[in-house]
C-alpha cells in the first residue's frame, strides 16, 4: 500500500519569521536595512507630520519606505495590493512587525513626499558614488512610454469634445426613454453618461476654442504618446544610466512624446557628476542641431547619432523625390553655398522666417532645371521662368561643421566601440521595469505624482541592483 505524508489544514500555523531567515531569503532586504541604518535621513519626511500632541501615531517613514520598494521590487504597484502584501507576505510583515499598513496611508505618504522622493534618490546615487559603485565614464540616456490611468478615450481637443457630447447625449436620450428596460444596468448607464457630460461641460467651460492641443479629461497633464508602434495616453519616463554596474543615476518624467528636447534636461540633472572624460550616448531619437551645438559650447563629450543608417540619414530616401538634404552645403564666412544634384552651386546671406522657422533659402536657375538630367525628381513642375528653390533650416545649416564632426566620431574605430554600448546598458533596464516587473501603466495622475512614482521605480532598481550584485554597505 502506497504511504502519504499527512496534511491538516485546520491546523494552526505558528511560522517563525526572524531577521536571519529573512535576510537568507530576500537579500534585497537586507541590503535596504543597512541602507537605512546608515544613510537615511527621516528629517524630509517627518517634517510634514503634525501629530506631536494629538492624532494616534504614525508609522515612521522608514517603515513605509522599506515596504513599497519592497513591492516594487515585486512587480507590486496598487496601493491596495501593497496593504495585501504586510497580511500576507512573511517578509513584508517582518518589515512591519507584522502591523498592517493602509492602502490610503500608502496613497497618501507617495502623494505628500514628492521632494523628499527626489531627494532620497538624489543622495542614494552620492552614495553609490561615494562607495565607487558608479563611474561617470560612460552615461547612457534613453526613454520609454508609460501608459497613464487615464482611458484614451477622454483624449481630444475642444473640436473631439464637441462631437464627442453630442454623441453621449444621443445614448443618453435613447436610455432614458427605454422604460420598458429600467433595470439597475440601465440605471448604471445613465449614471456614466450623465457624469461624462458633465465632465465634458465642464473643460469646454475653461478651455480656449481655438487650442488645437489634445488633453484628457481624466488625467489633464497625460499626453497622447507613441508606443511600439501603437498611440497611448501617457507620459515619457527618461533615465540616466552608468556603464559599471548599470545603476539608474538621473531619471525624470515628462509628458512631451518626443525625446529631441529632454536630453538637454538630463545631461542638466547628472551634470554635477560629470568629469572630462565622462562621455554621453544617446540614440538618434535624441538627435538635433541644437543639442550637439549645446554639447559643444558646454565641453561635453557626445556621441548622437543624426539617423539610425550607417550614412547618417535619419530614415529612407525617397528614391523618386530630390530636397535640399540631397544637396551639399557648405560656408565662406557670412556667404553660404549649397550644391544641387545637378552641380549648380547657390549662395545666399540672408536668413528668412517662414512662419516661425528660420530658413536660408537657395535658387537654382529654370535654365538650369531644363537641362538637368535630376530634371523630373527634382524639379517636376518646371516652368522656364520659375527657378527652384530649397529652404535649409538656420540651425540646421549652421551646425554642418558640427553635425560632420560628430559623425567623424562616431564611425570612427573607438567611436563605434563606445555608442555600441548604449544598447547593453541602459535598453535591458525598461526591459526588466516593464516586462520583468510589470511595470507597464501609473497607478496616479498627475506630472508631479507620475514623478514621484517613477523615482521610487528606479530607486527600486538600484536597490535590486545592489542586492544582485551581493553588495554589503
């Protein structure tokens, strides 16, 4: 006869739960406690507790910290599944002396300590400097799109609410005039629609009928983003990277979808660290002429790629279509030249705005198009007394002698050997936030608190960081 172990479930579990087991089991723990014994500062977070001589007492800071980047690090982000985890969770519930923790005393210590997040991450990297830790030899950027808790759905401008009011209140006539189905779903419906409209009535009251700028209703500050292809209502999370052991060393949050303004904010926040030879990379969706003019003027070291191709060009030529990226340019003093395809060389001094833009603005003779061999791509409504012109933005053309310097650098033998990491040590990073960890949408809305909840997602990295690499403070 086969013989089993036996198993009674209405028993009374007695687990014994101390620090030795716990710091066996969950190394990251351990690495937070010492952490916290000997760097953390309560001061920034205490100062906003009023509670000295009335209110029952407060967790100290220390303790809530420990357990949500004890769930970040879980892949556990809802205030509510946090409050879950101190019942149920043996190490969470030894973080707390198995007391529980509120979901809204939660919610409310990441509302109330925005500063003093930045600041707990702001000192977490002196310290992982200070124990060398982190080098500044070489500092990858990158950014990805986060969604936002807010539906897509309430995302347009003044024009889409319009439309968008007129068509709720056609469902809401149709149901309320279903009185042969007044049921509490029905009911429920009418609740939706009215509470939409009036949510609706209430933008169109403060907003300007000729902002052509999209916002959602939900979460005003969210933005409509790009993401693997796919439009999403979110923000863009940036990070700053080190080459040693891959610790997130600046980060912020911004809600612009494109990444060409946000690499002159970054470089500002690690700046303080930089050293000469500290060298920056970047990929092409970084690129302008401003930002390389930026880093020249500032002696940084670097490495932005104008395009994704070996040659440099941000995407595809059109085979079939001629336009002054086509076109050589070039500069004697206060004249600028450009060279056709066709071996005609223009000049030009003057700068023109074009409706805000700054172009330089090339002729090429109609007599020239006529016998051109370039004549049908290039010029394909030819007129014999219209000349062909090519407008060259000011920036652009300015920073030639930069833009080719730069990629002298970067297709040289040790440039290549540097940009080629960029990939290694920063991609892998949102790769383990988003894929590993779940990390893929906030939970709050709102820039400020979106910045908040994103310096506690990288202050839970390092902190996994430290752990992996069995480092002891």
């Amino acid at each position: 006869m086969k013989r089993f172990k036996p198993i009674d479930n209405s028993q009374s579990f007695f687990l014994s739960v101390t620090s030795e087991c716990v710091h066996t089991n969950y190394p990251m723990i351990e690495v937070m406690e010492q952490y916290f014994d000997q760097y953390f500062d309560s001061n920034m977070f205490t100062n906003v507790l009023s509670n000295d001589s009335t209110g029952a007492p407060a967790f100290h800071p220390s303790v809530i910290l420990k357990v949500i980047f004890y769930a970040y690090s879980k892949g556990i982000y809802s205030s509510r599944d946090i409050e879950r985890l101190s019942r149920t969770d043996y190490a969470a519930m030894y973080l707390t002396s198995n007391s529980v923790i509120d979901h809204s005393t939660i919610c409310r210590f990441i509302n109330n300590h925005k500063d003093a997040m930045v600041s707990f991450f702001t000192k977490m990297v002196y310290v992982l400097r200070h124990i060398n830790l982190i080098d500044y030899n070489i500092l990858a950027i990158d950014g990805t799109k986060i969604k936002a808790n807010a539906s897509k759905e309430f995302s347009g401008n003044v024009r889409d609410f319009k439309d968008k009011k007129t068509r709720i209140e056609k469902k809401l006539k149709a149901a309320m005039e279903d009185t042969e189905r007044s049921t509490p779903r029905i009911q429920k419906k009418i609740d939706q629609f009215t509470k939409s409209i009036r949510k609706i009535d209430t933008f169109l009251k403060q907003a300007d009928e000729r902002s052509p700028e999209k916002i959602n209703l939900t979460d005003r500050d969210a933005r409509l983003v790009k993401d693997g292809g796919s439009v999403v209502t979110g923000y863009n999370c940036q990070n700053a990277v080190d080459s040693k052991h891959h610790f997130i060393v600046g980060n912020t949050v911004v809600n612009n979808a494109c990444d060409r303004n946000e690499l002159v904010p970054m470089i500002d926040i690690v700046e303080d660290h930089l050293h000469d030879d500290s060298k920056i990379v970047a990929d092409a969706g970084y690129f302008s002429s401003d930002n390389i003019v930026y880093a020249d003027k500032h002696g940084i070291d670097l490495y932005l790629p104008e395009g994704k191709n070996m040659d440099g060009s941000q995407k595809k030529r059109n085979a079939q279509k001629i336009n002054s990226k086509d076109c050589d340019i070039d500069h004697n003093g206060d004249s600028k030249f450009l060279t056709c395809p066709g071996g005609y060389r223009s000049t030009t001094q003057e700068c023109f705005n074009d409706r805000g833009d700054f172009n330089y603005r090339f002729y090429i003779p109609a007599s020239r198009c006529a016998a051109c061999m370039h004549h049908d791509i290039c010029n394909p409504n030819y007129h014999k007394n219209r000349s062909k012109r090519f407008n060259v933005k000011r920036e652009y053309f300015d920073s030639a002698p930069l833009r080719k310097k730069m990629n002298e650098k970067l297709y040289s033998k040790e440039g290549r050997l540097i940009y080629n990491q960029r990939a290694c040590i920063v991609e892998h990073i949102f790769g383990e936030i988003k894929v590993q960890k779940r990390f893929t949408r906030f939970y709050h809305r709102g820039l400020d608190k979106v910045n908040t909840v994103w310096n506690i997602v990288c202050i839970s990295h390092n902190f996994r960081k430290l752990a992996t690499l069995g480092i002891s403070l």
